[in-house]
C-alpha cells in the first residue's frame, strides 16, 4: 500500500463564529515528516485535534492509514490506537507511574495482559532512554523526562503516524535537546510524523516538508530549505524573517 | 450535701447510669447503623449522579441542579419531617428509622455530588484528550484516569460533610427513633435525672470521634505529592 498515511481533505473547523480552518489539505506520506508552522491562533493545534478528531471537523474528510475517521461506522477508539499525539503540556496521568501511563492503553484498548503490556512498556520506555525510571511518577520527572514518557505512551501502541503539538515548547532550553534527540531517533525508525514546532534547527535537518500555516489556510509548502531560504509568499517569509530574529 | 456532691448526684448519678446503660447502648446501635446506611447509600447516589451529570446531557443536569440545590437548602430536619408526616398522605407511611435515613441520605447525596462534580471538573482537560487521544473510551478515561485524580481533591471536604450529616441521625429523636439521643432523652424523663444525657453525649463522643482523627489522618496522607 503506497497511498498516504494521512489524506485530509477540505476540512473546515469553526468555534462558533470563529472559523478556525478554512478548507485544508494535508496528504502525509509513508515515513514522512511534515513540519507545521504559523503564526499563534493560525489553526495548526486544531488541525492536528481534527486528525484524530479529537476536534470535530465542520466539513472534510479525514482518512488515515485507509480509515475513515470521520465515518459514524469507524470505532474511533480503535482508529485512535494508530495515531500516536503528543501535548505541549505532556499530560501524563499524574496518579501512575511512568510505566503505569505506559501501560493504561495497552491493557484497556489493545488488550494486552498486564504481562505484555509491562514487557511492551519497558522496551519503549527503553527507546526514549528511561528505562531506569518505570517505578516513578511524573511529579519525580524533569519536564524533558516526563515528555519523552509522553512520547512512549504513543509510541508504545505501535501507531501508524505520530502527532506532536509543540512538544518542546513547555521545557526548559536545556531539556528540549532530548527531547528533539528522542524524536529524530523516531524519524530514523521510519515512523510517520506531523510536528507543529518553533524548532527551526529542527524543522532544517530532520523535515522532509515544511507547511506554512495562516488564519486557518496552508500558504506554501516545499523542502525546509527552501521554505527558509526563499518562500514566495509575503505571509511566510514576514513569518520566519520574525522566528529567524528570536 | 456540698455543692459538688449535689452535682454528681444529678449529671453523674451511677444508679440511674447503669440502669439505663443497656438502652443507651441499644442507642449506640441503632445510631450505627443509621449513620451507616446514611454514608453508603448517599454517597453512592452522589457519586451517581455526578456520573451522570459528566454525560452531559442537558436536560438531565438541569434536574440534576435543581434536586441537588433543593436538598442543599433545606434543613435536614425539615426533609425528615416532610417525610415522616407527609409521605402517609400519600399513603406510604415509612417509619421514623426510614424517614431519617432517607432524608439524611437525600442530603448527603446533594452534597457529595456537589463535592464529586467539583472534583472531576477540577481534573485537567489534558487528561481526557491524552487518554481519549490512546483509545481509552469515555468511561475507561472517567474510571482510570479522571476518578482517581478527582478522589483525592474529594476526600477532604466529603469526609467533612460526611460527619457533620450523621450526626444529624440525631435528629432521629423528633420522629421517635431509638438512637442514642433518643434513648437518653426518654431515659431522662423517666428517671428525672439528667445523667443519662451525658452518657448520650459520652457515646457520640467515643463514636465519631475516631472518625474524625481518620479522616484527619486520611487528608494529610493525601496532599498532592505531585
Ligand atoms: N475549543 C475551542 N473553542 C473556541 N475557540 C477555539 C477552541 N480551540 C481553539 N480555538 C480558537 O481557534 C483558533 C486557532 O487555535 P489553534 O489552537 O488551532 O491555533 P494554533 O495555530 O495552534 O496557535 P498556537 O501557536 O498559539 O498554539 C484560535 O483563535 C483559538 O482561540
Ligand atoms: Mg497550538
């Protein structure tokens, strides 16, 4: 199967009066990384909330890994296993330890004995570097350690495609390292992934595709290097010129 | 006969303390097992209803509100009445024992649905959307994730108005219930000696306060070690 992973096609959002996405469409490849930028209110969480619709789109369709769902049909609980999301605020579970947040979805959702779902856990765990720290709670967790326990519960349940929003925005300068560490490692195993991010260095060596985002409209889109270097829009390159002087 | 002989003679009289000891403890029992009633019922349909109210469904919180708001207002002693002598009216005629537990727990149930509602809405939204965003359904995420985050900002301020309500099993004593107040008050009429009143009080004493000092323990185990 080579079609895309993700095909989201004219979809609109509106909050009440807002209208937040105005008719976008994201086709995303088998091991692509699509990196997401715009300026804040531009849509792009939404968007993201939309594929797995945590958000529910006004208008569109949004397929992934041959699923339809936005289709009444759909289990959506079983579709979610295949979309991995990790939160600028990490959200772990704040009551279970790293491998009990691990865990929860394997035995809940994918049926896993608490055997596997602890033998599943610990490899990835393992695969974010905290191997060592199954037994403890997020609240003895640096910011860096509790995302990438995030992006281990994603992770864990093997899913077709990954979704970061701003993941390392919440940490301090000297935890994102790891974090990004964490995340090109992923990219390199060949998983899917849609990052929203201001990480620029990032976005330059580790994107296949960088999208322009603006009051709820993909602007341009092209390889990071040449969003960077030339965009042709005056919304984009207004818009990195600013993230370029931070 | 000195002051302090005159005393104990009217509030610590030994004779008619052991004569009315055995009703007293028969009081005890029956206090017991109306509190107890009260707490496991009330709070059970507390908790239910803010189960319920979590669906969101319209209509249904609105009664929710006003059934919850109504028994938060009114004086238990007031439900307790309208109970034991209205309810014949319409030809149901529970007892006095029936009338309290049901009013109590009416009572309990309003507040502690107030005091789970607040807990679960306290729980952040993060939570919901990184279990919903897992597979977790609705009420998987309610009971692993959400409940046990809204348990521990619950248990302080439920324990605290879990006692405050069974002492109103006292309350009892206006619809001829046989706790412990009743008992003694009925046993000081009989004996025109007020001491059985203290050993009333004594017993109520021996009963909650353990529970209080419990739930005093429970609450400092609890704080947040986030
Ligand atoms: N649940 C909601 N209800 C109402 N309005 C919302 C809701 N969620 C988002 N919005 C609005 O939709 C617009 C787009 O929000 P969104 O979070 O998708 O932007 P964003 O590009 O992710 O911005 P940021 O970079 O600040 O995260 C904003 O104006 C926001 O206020
Ligand atoms: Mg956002």
């Amino acid at each position: 199967m080579n079609g895309p992973i993700v095909d989201a096609r004219g979809l609109h959002k509106h909050f009440g009066a807002l209208h937040v996405l105005r008719g976008v469409d994201l086709k995303v490849a088998e091991r692509e990384l699509v990196f997401v930028i715009g300026p804040s209110g531009s849509g792009k969480s939404t968007l993201l909330r939309c594929l797995n619709r945590l958000e529910e789109p006004s208008a569109g369709r949004v397929v992934v890994d041959g699923i339809d769902m936005l289709d009444p049909r759909t289990d959506i609980n079983h579709a979610r296993q295949r979309i991995g999301m990790v939160f600028q605020s990490f959200n772990l579970y704040p009551h279970m330890t790293a491998l009990g947040n691990v865990t929860l979805a394997l035995r809940k959702v994918a049926g896993k004995s608490r055997a596997e779902a602890d033998a599943l856990g610990r490899a990835a765990l393992e695969r974010v570097g905290l191997g060592d720290r199954a037994g403890h709670t997020p609240g003895q967790l640096s910011g860096g350690q509790q995302q990438r326990v995030a992006i281990a519960r994603a992770i864990a349940l093997e899913p077709r495609v990954m979704l970061f929003d701003e993941p390392t925005s919440a940490l301090d300068p000297e935890l994102v390292g790891s974090v990004l560490e964490v995340m090109r490692s992923l990219r390199e195993s060949g998983m899917t992934m849609i990052v929203v991010s201001h990480e620029m260095g990032f976005a330059r060596n580790a994107a296949d595709r960088v999208v322009f985002m603006d009051e709820g409209a993909i602007v341009e889109e092209g390889p990071p290097a040449a969003i960077f270097a030339k965009p042709t829009h005056e919304r984009t390159r207004a818009f990195i010129s600013q993230i370029q002087r931070h | 006969m000195s002051s302090w002989e005159r005393f104990a003679e009217t509030f610590l009289n030994t004779k008619v303390m052991l004569k009315y000891l055995p009703d007293i403890l028969s009081g005890v029992v029956v206090t017991i097992e109306l509190a107890a009633l009260v707490v496991v019922t009330g709070i059970a349909a507390g908790l239910a209803l803010a189960l319920l109210r979590s669906l969101g469904i319209r209509p249904l919180n609105w009664l929710i509100v006003v059934v919850v708001d109504l028994f938060r207002s009114l004086p238990p002693l007031v439900v307790i009445v309208l109970i034991y002598f209205g309810l014949p009216s319409v030809d149901l005629s529970p007892s006095g024992f029936v009338s309290t537990w049901l009013s109590l727990a009416f009572v309990l149930m309003a507040f502690s649905e107030e005091i789970f509602w607040a807990g679960i809405t306290a729980v952040a939204r993060g939570q919901w959307e990184a279990a919903r965003s897992t597979g977790l359904s609705f009420g998987q995420t309610l009971m692993s994730v959400v409940l046990p985050q809204a348990f521990r900002l619950t248990i302080p301020p439920l324990t605290n108005r879990t006692i405050a309500i069974t002492k109103g099993t006292a309350l009892g004593t206006v619809v001829a219930v046989t706790e412990i107040l009743g008992q003694a008050s009925s046993a000081m009429s009989n004996s025109y000696n007020p001491s059985p009143l203290l050993m009333g009080a004594l017993a109520y004493i021996v009963l909650f306060f353990p529970v209080v000092v419990v739930a005093r323990w429970v609450e400092t185990r609890l704080a947040w070690k986030r």
